[in-house]
C-alpha cells in the first residue's frame, strides 16, 4: 500500500533532519579538537550529552513497554555501548584529526 503524502513529507523531512545533524557533528567534531578538546573524552561529552536529552523521551514514551532490567542485559547494553559506539566515535574523530 502506498504512503500518503502527509506520510511521505514527514519521512523526507526527518532524513533532511538526520543529514543535518550529521553535518553539524562533522563541523563540531573538526571545530573540538582545535579548541583544545581531547579527541578521547569528546566522544564521552557527546554519549552524556545524547543520554541526557533522549533519557526523558524514552522514559515517558516507552513506559508501558520497557522490559525487566536483569544484570545481563545491562552489561550486554555497556560493552555495546563502550566497544561499539564509543569506539566508532574514537575512530571516527581519530581518523578526521588524521586527514
């Protein structure tokens, strides 16, 4: 079945939105290491940052649908969280100091 328009407006408008941030990381993230910032605690900066701004936003829209918190998924959830993300995010700004 075929999106309506109103449908597709709102998806063209949220990738515009995504581009977007994307580009505004990319300036930030070659403006912070001339500013002094360090290229290993920039990516921490933006994960606390990101955790507080999307934390009230997944407490009240995904209350009814949060599942147990076990011991497991938690450390599941850390070790994505410190070798996948921030790692990306290392690398990412490593390499971009590096060209």
């Amino acid at each position: 079945m075929c999106c309506s328009v109103l449908e597709r407006v709102q998806l063209h408008a949220a990738m515009l939105a995504l581009q977007f941030g994307y580009a505004g990381f990319h300036v930030v993230s070659r403006a912070a290491p001339n500013m002094g910032i360090s290229k290993l605690v920039f990516p921490v900066y933006r994960n606390v940052i990101a955790l507080f701004l999307l934390l009230p936003f997944a407490y009240y829209l995904e209350k009814k649908e949060r599942p147990a918190i076990a011991l497991n998924f938690v450390s599941q959830f850390f070790l994505l969280v410190l070798i996948g993300i921030t790692a990306n995010q290392g690398f990412y700004l490593l390499g971009l100091d590096n060209t």
